[in-house]
C-alpha cells in the first residue's frame, strides 16, 4: 500500500523533470548569478541565528493554505497580509509552504512574502533536487528543509552541502531515532522533530522528547507539528527545543488582531536541555 510520503515523492520527482528545463534555473547554477540582473544573491538572513538567541521559545510561524491531513485551513488565503501579520506579532522566522499539489502553495508566494518581510525565511517543501534548493535560493528563502524520512543518507548529505554552498541554513527534519545518525552527520544548522510520521500522518508530540534524549544539547532544535497551544508549546520547552514550528493554529485565527496574543502565548520559557554532548558518530543505535 503506497503511503502518503511515497504518493508526495512520487509528484516531486515529475516535479524536478519539468524544473530541469527551466533555463534561468540552469544559468543560476552554473554562474552563481540571478539569471536577469547577472548580480549575487543578496545575502541569506540567519535562520539559525533567529532561533537560537532568547529566553522563550521561538516560533516560526508557517503560511500554509492547506494540508492533506485537513484539507482548506485558511478560506481567505493572503501570504503577504500574513506574513506582515506575523513579523508584526513577534515570529522569529516564517516557513512557506510552496507544495502546490497536496498544501496548494507555490514558489510564488515565498517570492511575495519575501518583498515584504526582513524575517528569515523557511521553504518548506519536499526537496530531492539541487535545482530546488537552486529554486528557493532565487526567490529569497534563507533556509530550506531537508526531509530524512524522503532522502537516503548520501542524498541528505549532497542536498546538504549544495544548500550551505548557497549560504542556505538546513533545517534538517526527523521523526524516527534511526533517522538521528544520518541528520546529525550533515551538520544541519537546526534540526527538526516532525511530530507527524508522514508516512499515516498520525500525530504525536512524545516524539520529541524521544528524539532529543539523543541529541547534544549544542544542537539547535525546534519542534514541528501538533503544537496548537500554550501547553503543547510547554511540553516542548521541557524536551528542550529551541523553537516550535506552529501552522495551522495561527492560520485558523479568527482575524489578524487575534495573531498577535495567540503567537505570542507559544513563546513560553526555554528550559536547558539535558542531552548528550557526544558527537554525531556516536549517536546510540534506538
């Protein structure tokens, strides 16, 4: 029985034979240069570094129209009203969901919000390619995700390498503990516990807590999925993420005036995390 992940997977790898006829797309990779002006990229905002420094919990605040676990979240869709939104509600950074078959983004919206925001930003997208990550450079993101549970070992490793080579942070995600090994060795700028097996989309926010007992506390760390208020966020702080990942909540907020005080209600206290300071080479086998 073909899972969800696999039916997604199966979408971008077609998705990646019609980008590998983009002409602008070649011409980036193989000059560095944004295929019009012949200028540099400007530089990458720090995803990393917008997480990390605080005492609260930082939250990356995610513009999704929908999801295949519940289909319409937002009727009034606007990523540029809701990016503005969240900046001005305090979000450290912004993911943008630009799969158009199953979440009905699109790359164009991370081109929107990205001339109206100075917040890092987040492409959140099932990446198997260098041309998307070439792709996501282009339209302004300074972060993409790189999805273990979609990549082999190598694969994550090359993906890696080309985003970093880009001035691209990683936010590398797991869900399982064997997937921990291979995350850790790419040295990923901050790594992601994805609360949803994507493979039956089932939830669980123990997942965390599981993940990071393996992790070393020098790891930046964010949770994602299934936070959906002030006690979700809590259990979170206490497994010892950096930040959460929070979607769907604030886009099913009643109006923009509701945003700010249900964002900031996630920024709870940060507790120390008590993991390992082992290398990734000797992360446990669990």
């Amino acid at each position: 029985m073909t899972t969800f992940l696999e039916r997604i997977l199966e979408t971008k790898r077609n998705e990646v034979e019609t980008l590998k006829h983009s002409h602008p797309l070649q011409s980036f990779m193989k000059t560095g240069r944004h295929p019009m002006s012949g200028e540099a990229p400007v530089p990458c905002r720090g995803f990393r570094t917008a997480l990390e420094s605080g005492d609260r919990l930082a939250v990356v605040a995610e513009i999704k129209q929908a999801s295949p676990s519940k289909g319409h979240i937002s009727k009034n869709f606007d990523p540029i009203r809701t990016a503005i939104t969240y900046q001005q509600a305090g979000a450290a950074a912004i993911s943008v969901l630009t799969d158009e078959s199953y979440f009905l983004g699109s790359v164009t919206d991370l081109e929107k919000v990205r001339q109206v925001v100075r917040l890092p930003l987040l492409r959140k997208d099932f990446i198997i390619d260098e041309l998307q990550i070439a792709e996501a450079r282009l339209a302004g993101a300074d972060a993409i995700l790189l999805i273990c549970a979609a990549l082999s070992a190598s694969r994550l490793a090359e993906l890696s390498a080309y985003a970093h080579s880009l001035g691209l942070d990683t936010l590398v995600e797991v869900h399982e503990p064997h997937e921990l090994e291979a995350a850790l060795l790419v040295a990923p700028s901050v790594l992601g516990v994805n609360n949803r097996n994507l493979h039956t989309f089932e939830v669980s926010l123990a997942t965390t807590a599981t993940i990071l007992q393996h992790t070393p506390k020098t790891q930046v760390a964010i949770a994602e999925s299934g936070v959906h208020t002030p006690a979700d966020a809590s259990q979170m702080a206490m497994a010892g993420v950096h930040g959460v990942l929070v979607g769907e909540a604030l886009m099913r907020a009643e109006n923009d005036s509701a945003v700010s005080p249900l964002l900031d209600s996630f920024r709870v206290a940060r507790r120390l995390r008590e993991g390992h300071s082992h290398t990734a080479s000797a992360v446990p086998s669990i």
